[in-house]
C-alpha cells in the first residue's frame, strides 16, 4: 500500500520538516489528517509523526520538559518498522538519529535540525518538487504558537472541562 505517496498533507509536512523546519505547521498539518484518517495503522504513522514535531517544536525553543515528557512516544514510534515503512522511512536510519535527539536532549544540547531520513525515491521527488515555495527557517517559528489565535481551542478545553466535571 503505497498510501503516503498520495497524501497531500505528508508531502507539505516533509516540506516544512525539511525546508523552513516549522514544526509548529508540521503538527497542524498532520493532525488534520490524523482527525480524518480511517486506517488505524496510518492513524499510528501520523500520530507519531505529529508527536515528532511537537518534540522538536519544544526542543528548538529549549521547553526541554516539554520535549522530554512527549519523548518516550516518540521513542516508541521509532522502534516500530512496519510504521516507519509506512511513512517511507528508513527504520535503521531513523532509528539512530532518535537515539542521538534522546542524548542531546538528556544533556540539554542546543537543537540541530536533521533531515528525515527517507529512503523511498517517489516520495522525495514529490517533496523535492515544491521546494520552491517553501522559505528558509526564520526565528519567528521558535514561537510561533505564541501568534496564533487559540480562542477555539481554549474554548474546547473549557467544554470538555465542564463534561468531565458533570460526570
């Protein structure tokens, strides 16, 4: 099943993993395919791949508990090879350069960016193909959930507050 090569929303994510490294729209993207997603094992690639982002989101802005507590998913993500080679990942590769993250972050290193390492041609080509409308990385992603409105989501987690209490 070659479902990620069709899927528009994994190619921008690669595109802004690998070209302006915005995680915080990595995350916005893949999380709306993850809501619409119907096959539980795409479900797990999405998720574990959103969860990526947010790491590396905190990571960059040096939240380093932030990128920590959501670490162990991420961990788990990466040692699962049917998942990886769902998304067209290189599982050894990959593999090694979560090991790394998990030691620079332990230590509280300062983030370098890394590309995905993908090992299927066809998916490359497509995220190499939009390269040109995607910018470099600019500093004003390290905070760029600071910028963007939340009213919809504070007022969902005040709902789903408010059911929790009525039960």
């Amino acid at each position: 099943m070659v479902h990620y090569n069709k899927n528009e929303r994994y190619i921008k994510y690669l595109c802004h993993f690998h070209f302006d490294q915005d995680f915080f729209e990595c995350h916005e993207i893949l999380e709306e395919q993850w809501k619409l997603e119907l096959n539980h094992h795409y479900k797990k690639v999405w998720l574990g791949l959103i969860r990526l982002s947010v790491v590396l989101y905190h990571y960059r802005r040096r939240n380093f508990t932030g990128a920590k507590k959501l670490f162990r998913h991420v961990i788990t993500f990466s040692n699962d090879s049917n998942l990886l080679e769902m998304a067209g990942i290189d599982h050894l590769r990959f593999h090694q350069i979560i090991s790394d993250l998990q030691l620079k972050l332990q230590n509280e290193t300062e983030y370098h960016h890394f590309d995905l390492p993908l090992n299927d041609q066809e998916l490359i080509e497509r995220y190499q193909n939009q390269k040109e409308y995607y910018s470099s990385f600019t500093e004003d992603l390290i905070n760029k959930h600071s910028t963007r409105d939340r009213t919809d989501v504070i007022s969902e987690r005040l709902k789903q507050l408010e059911l929790r209490r009525k039960i």
